[in-house]
C-alpha cells in the first residue's frame, strides 16, 4: 500500500548557521548545497488559514526567485534569525531565503549534535515516539487532489482506523455537519445570553468553515463584546471578498458585504472614531440595502458628537 504522504522531514539550519564551524562531506550524514525556501498560505478559495486571527504559514521548497516547487515535505528551520520577512504580509511578497544545511529527521544518527540539540525531544527521550506519530498521522487528500491520490487517502485513513481498532465507526459528513450546527447553535444562544467568551469558544470551532452565517454571528459576538479583534477582523473579510472575481459573487455574498460594512462602521462608533464611522455611513446613503440603516446611524452620530462637544465645554468650565 502506498503512503498518503511523503514523512520526509527536513531539519534545516540557514546559511547564517555556518558560525557553528561545521564541514560535511558525507552524503549520508548532510546533505549540502543550496536550497530554498519560501512560505505561502495554502487553501483553494484563495482564504488563508488562521489561527487567533494569526496568519499559518507553510514553509514550502521553491526557486531562487521564489516559485514554489514543492508542498509536500514537512520542513522545519532552525536557526529563524533571517526568517521569511514581515509577521504580517498584508501585502507584498515573502522574502525567499536559501539553505545549505539540511538532514532527514527520521535518521536521527545523520543529525549532528550541534543541531540535534536544539531540538527538545532529543534530550527528553521522546523523540522516536514523535517520529512515530508522525508516521500514523491522517492528512486529507488536497481540494485539487487526483482520484488516485483521493483513493490512496481514503484507503490510508482506513488502515489507521483499522490499527486504531475503529474500522466500525468512522465518521460520515452528515455526523461532522451535525457537530459544526451543534457548536454553531450554542455559541448563538451564549451570545444571546451576553456570555460571550463562551459563545467565542464554540464559534471559534466553526470560524475555519469560512460559512458566512457562521461568520456573521462570530463578528457580531466579537464587536458586541468590544473584542479588540473585531476591527481588523472585519477588514480581513472585507479585502477577501474584494479578491473574488466576478463569476464568484452570488446574492449571499452581497449580503455578506453588506453586512460587513454595516459592522466595520458601528464598531468604529463604539470604538469612538465617530469621524470615520460617519464617513462609511455616508458612502451607504445611495444604497437600496444600508440607506435606511445609514440615515438612524448618521443621527444617532450627530447625537454624540453634540453630546461630546457638551462634556468638553463642560471640562474646560
């Protein structure tokens, strides 16, 4: 039977790495020239995965002008004083970077102690346990995958099910759909309540899914609970639906739209931008579906603002 993947891990140290006075001239001790690396957010909507809001990164082998030339090894850096560039990337291209060092981890006599050392398990005796796992580890077939390679994951998931003894109670996608409206729907009724950082527990679980009546009641518990991620929450979605073309723009994702803009401009009034929520308010006045709700928002600014310029002639008395 084939493996669904390829558990060739690569522990890498970058050029800088050389300060550790290392030659290797052993083919199977090191491996030595250049390679390079690059990190790229992978997912075949174009939505790049998070976590905590946080951007995942997978480091990929690439070119030197930064192609990606391989997904599939599992690659770990050690050494990230260059890393890939910014934390952020909200625009721009991550920095390539080349290695000359690099080891196969499931050989652990090929990894020379200076390297070895910097890696916990080495020394707590855990090591082989994790190579091990590793190995019995269940990874999805790709969005884009092949038949074969959809039928060689299928047929792996079954041998570790097997192994596990638990051939006999696999899950169907009815039972995971059932599980993701359950955690949907008590994180709605929480948010109800005012109890949001439970209502946040369960609707993180569903946030992955990318559903937008999932997402809706998760940036609603978010800016009803002044959560600082709110904001930049919402402009996140809002530059992802600016990416779609137009052949994927359907009635739901107007809505979505709509719904987003409508947000980002209250959650600049709560957090007391009131210029720039004014400003998002104004640009809704022509439009069939915000007009209505822009025009109360508008009043109730107006309202504010006097309010404000009281309190202020109020402090200077």
């Amino acid at each position: 039977m084939k493996s669904l993947k390829k558990v060739t891990m690569l522990l890498i140290s970058i050029l800088v790495a050389t300060c550790f006075g290392l030659v290797f001239t052993t083919t199977s001790k090191a491996a030595t020239g250049s390679r390079y690396l690059t990190i790229k957010q992978l997912r075949s909507s174009g939505y790049g995965y998070k976590a905590l809001e946080k951007n995942i990164w997978k480091i990929c082998e690439s070119n030197s002008s930064g192609t990606v030339t391989n997904y599939d090894h599992t690659i770990y850096c050690v050494k990230g004083g260059a890393g890939f560039g910014s934390s952020a990337f909200g625009s721009g291209t991550p920095t390539v970077r080349e290695y000359t060092r690099y080891f196969d981890l499931k050989t652990k006599s090929s990894i020379p102690s200076s390297y070895a050392n910097l890696i916990p398990v080495f020394s707590n005796g855990n090591y082989s346990k994790l190579v091990k796992l590793l190995e019995n580890i269940y990874i999805a077939p790709k969005a884009n995958a092949t038949t074969e390679e959809r039928q060689t994951a299928s047929e792996y998931r079954d041998l570790l099910l097997r192994k596990a003894g638990l051939a006999d109670s696999s899950i169907t996608d009815d039972d995971k759909r059932m599980f993701y409206q359950t955690c949907y729907l008590i994180g709605y009724c929480y948010a109800e309540m005012g109890l949001y950082e439970k209502a946040l527990f369960f609707l993180e679980i569903v946030r992955p899914l990318n559903n937008i009546r999932y997402n809706i009641e998760y940036i609603n518990c978010l800016a009803n609970s002044r959560d600082i991620r709110a904001i930049n929450t919402i402009h996140n979605e809002l530059n992802q639906l600016a990416q779609l073309k137009e052949s994927e723009i359907t009635d739901g994702i107007i809505f979505y739209h709509n719904f987003l803009r409508r947000r980002r401009a209250y959650t600049f009034v709560d957090m007391g931008r009131l210029d720039d929520a004014e400003e998002a308010f104004k640009e809704m006045l022509n439009e069939d579906a915000n007009k209505e709700y822009a025009k109360g928002e508008l009043e109730y600014i107006q309202e504010l603002k006097k309010l404000k310029g009281i309190n202020n002639i109020a402090s200077e008395e």
